[in-house]
C-alpha cells in the first residue's frame, strides 16, 4: 500500500451567539481536517486545531514527504514527522491520527485493538458546558444549562470560571450545586485566568463546594507555580492542554505541578504519544483525563484512547477516565459523522470499526470550508 495524497480542509461555523472561556467569547467554530488518500482505496483522517500555522506545515512539508510510503511503516512515519517542523505536535498530531485511521482500516482493526483490545467498551463523559454567553448572567445561564444536561444523563459537568469577579463566579458556581444536588461531579475551568493568590481563593471555594477539579487556573506558559497550588489546596488540579510532547510532561509531572493530567490526542503529537503520556504520568500516581475539545474525528480518537486507560488503581471504586463532551452548537461533532457520540446514562460506547469507526460525510466539509 502507497500513500497517494495528503489534503488539508480548514472549517468554520459561525455561532448563532458567542460564547468562551474567562479570556475571550468566540463567534466561530474552527477545525482543520486531514485526509490521507492510499492506492487501495483506503482513505484516513485526522483533526487539530487550525493554530500555529499547522495547515500549512502539513501541506508544505509532511504532504510531499508521505506520499509514495506506506502507511503501515507507522514507528518510522511518526519520527520523520518531527524531523522538519520545528516542534509542532498540533500537524503531527493531524497526521498520525489519520495515519492510525488508515492503518487500522487496512488490517481491519479498530484503534483500540492496534494497541492491544479494550479495557472497556463504554467511557463515562462529562458535559463540557456552561461557557459564558454574551449578553447572559452565568448566575442565571449556569444552574439552568446545568440541570437541563443532567437531565439529557450527563452525571459529571465542567463550567468555565475567571471572566467575572471572584464573588459572582463563585456564586453561579454555588447556585450550580444547589441546582444538581451532590451526587453530579462537578469541575471548573479557570482557562489561566488568576494569579497564584486568587487561583486559591477560587480553589478554596471550589472545595466548599465539592467540585472535583480545578482546571489550568494559572496562565499556561510552563506551568510556573502549579506545584504551589496543588501543594496549598486539597482540590485536584487538572492541566496539561497546552503541553504538546512527553518531555513537556514529565517535566511538569517531576514537579507534581498538578494532580490530574490532560494531554489531547490532537495537540500533543497524536494517540500513540498521548497513551505514552498518560502511561508516564501512572508512574507519578496521576490519573490522566484526556482533554477534548474539537469535532467528530477527535471525539472518536479520545474515545479510543480512554479505552485502553486503566482506573486510577485496582479498588473497586476508583476514579476511571472519563470523556470532554462539548455540549455546545458544532456541526463538526454532530454533522461530521454518520453516527455521532451519543450520551446514555452518563456514557458514550465506544466506536468497533476499522480504525476510528467512523464514517465521514464529506458534503459537511464541502459547506462549511473556507480554505
């Protein structure tokens, strides 16, 4: 089998109101798709967020260097991606999750049967939700969206906070709890929004409530002062989105910078790396909890990859990977695929076909593609 092509579909979806994180509300959704083309007929996909100048790299540089090899060659492919792009684990992780896609295809095996078969064939997921609106109260938005996705089965939720005033974040975090009882998981999102004394304050609060995690609350460069703050309070804290290779990790993890880690299979070089990462970070005694935030073509990966993590140890009850669901509006999640992620009971089953198990309709690139 020879690779024969390499394309790049760059997509946007425009908001019907914009929503974000503490540090900026978006109007769009953006994605960029690979497709890699095989002489047998056989095709693969990939996906990463369209930062950094990745569409460019794989077309310029990774396109002319695959086309003619083999995709199975898998080990060899993947060290000679990182040869000529100066450290952008966002194109090489487009391209090894295609790679994975066709090579499961032609063997017939799914993802989660190259690297050994599943541990399990439904992961728990999480709602990542309730991201500020314009225009919307979060005291108001929060507990309503909140107590709508508990209803849909979701029994874990993530909400942003860090773009209002400590007092009023903490009070729709409040009034969240109040309106899903104790018994849903709860996680909050900062998106490096705080300094180290505030992270804190917001973290203490965090723990009056029984919130679960406390996500990228310090700004990303480096992670500095993490460990401060997984020192100073009994919350986890969950990072790591921004970390885009094992060295990156373990760096942090020798740190104890944080108590969950979050590597994204479409940011840190691809799914064998993300599984190295989350296998590294068993040796500190730190769970992994992928992050995933994109369309169809990710959602499928994480769910691959979650798959073939094990509990946080043997107990029966123990802390067990689970999946980012992002709830809001995205035709690149819901359209994208012929049979997209759906939520039962606070689980997601995961994909049995060749490869990612998924089925790609392409009329969706068609409409919505911009370059």
């Amino acid at each position: 089998m020879k690779i024969t092509d390499v394309e790049t579909y760059l997509l946007q979806y425009e908001l019907p109101h914009a929503i974000g994180p503490s540090t900026m509300l978006y109007p769009y959704r953006t994605t960029l798709l690979v497709k890699i083309s095989s002489d047998e007929g056989l095709v693969g996909w990939g996906e990463t967020a369209p930062i950094g100048a990745a569409q460019l790299l794989i077309e310029q540089q990774f396109a002319p260097a695959l086309i003619g090899q083999n995709p199975l060659d898998h080990r060899r492919l993947w060290r000679q991606l990182w040869g000529p792009n100066f450290g952008n684990p966002l194109a090489v992780a487009a391209v090894d999750i295609a790679l994975h896609d066709l090579r499961g295809k032609a063997l017939n095996l799914s993802l989660a049967e190259l690297y050994g078969g599943r541990l399990r064939d439904q992961v728990p997921v999480y709602a990542s939700a309730m991201n500020y609106t314009e225009g919307v109260d979060p005291e108001e938005q929060y507990p309503e969206e909140a107590a709508g996705l508990v209803a849909r089965g979701f029994r874990a939720l993530k909400m942003r906070l860090g773009g209002l005033p400590i007092p009023h974040d903490l009070a729709a975090a409040t009034a969240v709890r109040e309106a899903v009882g104790p018994d849903v998981l709860l996680m909050a999102d900062g998106n490096g929004a705080y300094s180290l004394s505030k992270a804190i304050q917001v973290g203490r609060g965090l723990e009056a409530l029984d919130f679960y995690w406390f996500e990228e609350p310090l700004p990303q460069p480096d992670y500095a002062a993490y460990e401060i703050l997984t020192d100073k309070l009994d919350i986890a804290i969950a990072a790591g989105e921004a970390l885009g290779s094992r060295g990156a990790f373990k760096e942090v993890l020798t740190r104890h910078a944080m108590d969950i880690i979050q590597p994204d299979v479409s940011l840190c070089g691809g799914f064998a790396e993300c599984l190295f990462i989350a296998e590294m970070g068993r040796l500190w005694g730190v769970p992994s909890m992928p992050h995933c935030w994109g369309g169809a073509v990710v959602v499928a990966a994480t769910l691959h990859l979650l798959s073939l993590l094990p509990d946080a140890s043997w107990a029966r009850t123990t802390e067990t990977p689970m999946l980012e669901l992002d709830t809001y509006e995205n035709p690149f999640r819901d359209k994208l695929v012929t049979a997209p992620a759906k939520v039962e009971d606070g689980f997601v089953t995961v994909p049995t076909g060749p490869g990612l198990g998924i089925e790609i309709v392409e009329e969706v690139i068609e409409r919505y593609r911009i370059g």
